[in-house]
C-alpha cells in the first residue's frame, strides 16, 4: 500500500507513525526503505523521518522526531522536526476540550521560534472532527499564527540557526539568520515587551 501511495502521488516527504509496538522488521522497513531511497520514482528528492519500528526512533531517518513534542531547546547535530498539537491534551478531536488546554498565541510563537532557532521544522496538529472540519479555536490560532507570520516570516522562512540560539540571560529573546552571499541577517525574535520598553540585542 505505500509503495502504491509513492508511486501515485509521489510525495516530498514521507511520515511514518504507529510504529512502537514491534521493531522495523515487522513491519520490513528496511525493504521498503531500500526500495523508497534506491528504485522509487520520488528516490532524488524524497525525505523520511524516524518512526519505522521500535529503537528506529531519533536513531535513522532524514529528519528525526525523537518524540511526540520534542522540542530540545539547543542546536541538534541532525536535521529535527517537532510535531505538536494546539490542544494540549489529544492529537485528535474532543468534544470535551477546555479553553485552558488550548496553547495561547503566546505560546505557540515561543514554541515555534525556539524550534526554528535550534535548527528544527514545526509541524502543528489540530484535531478534526468526524466531518472533516476543526473547532474555530484551532482555526483562530491558525490564522493568528499566519498573520504572526505574515509580517516576521522572513525571520522564519529559509532561515538557519545563528551562533548562539537564544539569549541565556533573560531566555525570551531566539535568535535565527539568513545568508546572501557576502551579507548576514541575524533576526532576533523577542517574545515579551521588555519593561524598559527598549531591549539590547
């Protein structure tokens, strides 16, 4: 079934779930992968992360997950990629959903500048209902978060991690880069208003 998904759609990146219960050879990871990387159609450009049996895990892949919300909070040596949820609680729906279990504005910018400076991609899960639609909490913090990034995308977009991650001292400053041939931009993503009212980066 996933070779004919590959074959049929031709996807850029492959993620992989469900896989804790036994190890890669269950599931013969390992042909599949060989096919995938060596004989697909989408084998030059093709990405995979790391959930392909139990132990595989932050272990072999292009991108590792290491854990659900794993979000290290320091440079990693290997490309990452944190996969949250909006809701705190569940990756699916749930009818019983509180507000507080919500991240805030807040905090998914905080979640998504720290990721992107120590070098990780954010992947952002709401759960959908049984018709296909999202609560519109999720669709508010969806749209917040696109027009959050309308206006400081280019410190996100295309961007790399800088030489240092965040600020140590007052830890609400996350700092990436972008470079142009000769020029570097260092963007500094600042997450609260400092009570002076001006901050030195």
């Amino acid at each position: 079934e996933m070779m004919e998904l590959v074959e049929k759609y031709q996807p850029q990146v492959l993620w992989s779930d469900g896989d804790w219960e036994v190890g890669p050879e269950y599931w013969e990871s390992l042909q599949f992968l060989a096919w995938l990387y060596n004989s697909s159609p989408v084998k030059d450009t093709v990405v995979t992360n790391d959930r392909w049996g139990r132990g595989i895990m932050c272990h072999h892949g292009d991108f590792f997950t290491c854990s659900d919300r794993y979000n290290p909070g320091v440079l990693q040596p290997h490309k990452w990629e944190n996969a949250m949820t909006v809701d705190r609680q569940s990756w699916g729906h749930r009818r019983n959903m509180k507000m507080e279990d919500i991240l805030s504005m807040d905090e998914l910018i905080e979640t998504l500048a720290s990721t992107v400076s120590c070098g990780g991609n954010l992947l952002v899960n709401v759960g959908p209902s049984a018709d296909g639609t999202i609560s519109p909490i999720f669709e508010e913090r969806l749209r917040q978060l696109g027009e959050w990034l309308n206006i400081n995308g280019e410190a996100i977009y295309n961007s790399q991690p800088w030489t240092s991650q965040n600020d140590s001292l007052s830890g609400d400053t996350w700092y990436t880069s972008i470079k142009g041939g000769e020029d570097q931009a260092v963007y500094g993503i600042v997450l609260g208003w400092p009570q002076t009212g001006s901050k030195i980066l």
